[in-house]
C-alpha cells in the first residue's frame, strides 16, 4: 500500500494538534476540530455552511459563531465571504492559520502577530476525550480516549532509562522484558504493519525515544484518519511523533488581556490607525439611489457603511467585551500600552477623542467604562505619536 504524502499532510496535522494543544476554550477547539475536518490536506479553503458546523458539532448556531469569532480574533482562521446578501452560494471561507506563524510553521510577518495564545503542557496522567472521524469519512464521529500515561508503564519507569537502548549497551533479560512489555502496549494502539519489523525499530530506539513515542503517538492517532496510517516501523524508524513545529519563544507570544485594559486599548487604536476594509456586501437599493445623486448623500452611505464594516476587528472586540472578554495583544503592542493614559468619559479629553473619531468615520468609543484609556497628548498629536513609536519598535523588532 502506497504510503501518505506526509509533506502535504504533516502541515493540516500540525495545525490542529496545536490547536488541541493551544490555550484556547473546549469549545472553540472542538469547533475548529470540526471545521479542520472539511479543510484539505494543506489546511487550505473550506466552505462549509454554518448549519453543516451546527449539525456536526452538536452546538447552536449563535454558540459556533462565537467560537469562529474567538478563533479568527486569537489568529488560528482567517475568515472571507464570498458571495452577496440573499445569495444561496454566499458561503464563508476557512483557511487554517498559526498565531505568529503561517501555515509551514515559519516566523509569519511582523504584521501577522495578532493572536494566538500561549500552548500550555498537557498533564502527563490526563485523560482527554476527543472527537475524531470515524472509517475515514466526515460525517460520522467516534470519542477517542487518549492513551493514559500510566506511570507503571514500563518506558515510564527508572528501569527503562536511554542506556536501555540497543545502541547504548548490553540489555539484561529483566530490560528486555520491560522493552517487550512497552511495545505490546504501544502496538496494540497502532495496529498497522509488520509486527516484527516493528519490534525491531523499538528497539533500536533509545530509552528517551521510546518513552515521547509513547507521550506523543495518541495526538498524532487522534487527528489521522486509520486509513492514513503508515507502518508502525516506517512510524518508529522516521521518528514521525515529532512532526510538530516548534513553538515560538514565551517572549514572543501573544497574550489574552482584559476588555478595556491599557493593552486592550493599544490594540483598539492600532487596529484603527489601518486602512478601512472594502464592505463585504454590496449597497441596498436604496443606498444606490443615494449614491447616484452625489453629494451629501452620497457621502453619508460611504460614511456608514465605513463605519458599519471598516474596521471588523474593532467591532468584534467591541462585542466581545460587553461579554467580558478580552483580545490577544503583541508583546510590542504592550509595551507601547504602558504609556497609555486614563482619561474620564465625562472629560473634555475624552470629548476631543470622540471628535477624532467621528471625524475619522470610527466606530464610537465603548460607552459602559468609566474610564478609557489613550497615548498621552491632544488626540490628533497623540496618534502621529503612536504611529512613529509603532514604526520605531516594530523595526527594532524586525532588526532584531
């Protein structure tokens, strides 16, 4: 049988064993668990409905559009409409991303840092239920139990340590026995290929080998289809358990803060300070009209639907924290916020900020905090500002 393409496939893999391994809630990891299943090899375009993703994941719709918005915020999808309003083939498209990184693993551009949380390490006792695809189709499912990292388990306990290994030494008959015992134990989840020529490459592997291909084999089980399988000695020999990208430094991380906080704030005004994206949907009929008689009229739809479609990012930040929820914010970004000052909603300060705003044509300041938070100096002064120590720290960064 014809081995898998592991170069095309290995990147759709990765991506979502890391987004089974990120920060992010339950629920959106399962939501993106579902949608990576109708993506292709490469975590390319996808166009499912969203009531395709409702039906799937067992969740309503507004709970799975939630989720979606809370991916696309943290950096792991980038979302695209393709079709007009009442069109029955307008569908959403899906394509997978990394935080920090693009689609290969690489460092992604300074520009596309925005998101993505810090990957926390998995308890080596925990049991996890996931669900995976079940005979290699879409639509049925199964729940997979990972396999539990028994600290009797022969590859876990002192005996087995890398000097156990064939290369590394004389085995003793009571280390051959415990080696033994660890592979039948492997085996029995992977269930593919010659059981011998298995039994060979394990035990050229050296004790600490032996023991990640134990920690790593059900996230690597869990996310291939049992059709996709490659020989366990193929498996062994090529080490494939260790396929994932690395992660980026902690320094270099995104990090969730809270609605309304200093860095919160600095992503708001960075994100603004962009060039306002093209409306998804085209005018009404109405809006048509106006804009063919020119004028003010004109003018007004092209400032509300400026206003109404801009800046998506802000407006999904804004709804987000009415819920409390926070955003993801480089770490340049935050060090820029901690020279951000508190100005009162009352205040004057804070009336010269909402002019700048409507004379920008931004959605309006967030009404329910007393307090907001901005760079120091006159608002038109303060952006110009902003704008250079953005440009002064991202080329540092970039220099670095």
């Amino acid at each position: 049988m014809n081995e898998p393409d592991h170069g095309a496939t290995s990147r759709a893999w990765s991506w979502r064993h890391a987004v089974g391994k990120s920060g992010l809630p339950p629920i959106t990891r399962l939501v993106l668990h579902t949608l990576g299943l109708k993506m292709d090899a490469t975590g390319g375009s996808c166009y499912p409905p969203v009531s395709e993703l409702v039906d799937l994941t067992g969740l309503d719709k507004k709970t799975v559009l939630k989720h979606l918005d809370i991916a696309e915020e943290q950096g792991w999808i980038e979302v695209s409409q393709h079709g007009f309003r009442g069109q029955k083939w307008k569908r959403n498209e899906y394509i997978a991303r990394w935080p920090g990184r693009d689609l290969r693993g690489e460092a992604a551009k300074a520009s596309d840092d925005e998101g993505g949380g810090a990957v926390p390490p998995r308890s080596e006792t925990e049991k996890v239920v996931e669900m995976a695809p079940e005979g290699g189709g879409n639509g049925s499912r199964k729940v997979v139990e990972e396999l539990h990292q028994d600290k009797n388990l022969p590859a876990n306990s002192p005996e087995n340590s890398p000097s156990a290994g064939a290369g590394e030494g004389v085995l003793t008959r009571s280390d051959r026995k415990k080696i033994e015992h660890a592979f039948t134990l492997w085996y029995a989840t992977w269930k593919k290929g010659d059981v011998e020529f298995a039994r060979n490459a394990w035990f050229a592997l050296s004790g600490e080998e032996r023991t990640e291909c134990i920690e790593r084999t059900p996230d690597y089980l869990r996310w291939y289809k049992p059709s996709e399988l490659m020989a366990a000695a193929v498996y062994l020999k090529n080490r494939h358990w260790r396929d994932l990208p690395a992660l980026p430094p902690e320094s270099e991380r995104t990090v969730l803060h809270n609605a309304y906080s200093k860095a919160w704030s600095a992503r708001r005004i960075f994100e603004l300070m962009g060039e306002p994206a093209n409306p998804p949907v085209p005018p009404t009929g109405f809006q048509q009209m106006q804009l063919k008689k020119g004028g003010d009229a004109a003018d007004q739809v092209r400032r509300e639907r400026r206003l109404a479609y801009g800046w998506p990012k802000v407006i999904t930040m804004h709804r987000r924290a009415e819920m409390a929820e926070g955003v993801t914010v480089a770490p340049w970004l935050v060090k820029l916020s901690e020279g951000f000052v508190g100005v009162h909603r009352d205040s004057d300060q804070a009336a010269a900020w909402r002019r700048l705003h409507e004379h920008h044509g931004w959605p309006p300041l967030p009404e329910r905090v007393e307090w907001l938070f901005f760079p120091p100096g006159e608002p038109e002064q303060a952006i110009v500002e902003f704008r250079e120590a953005i440009t002064r720290e991202r080329g540092n960064d970039d220099a670095a």
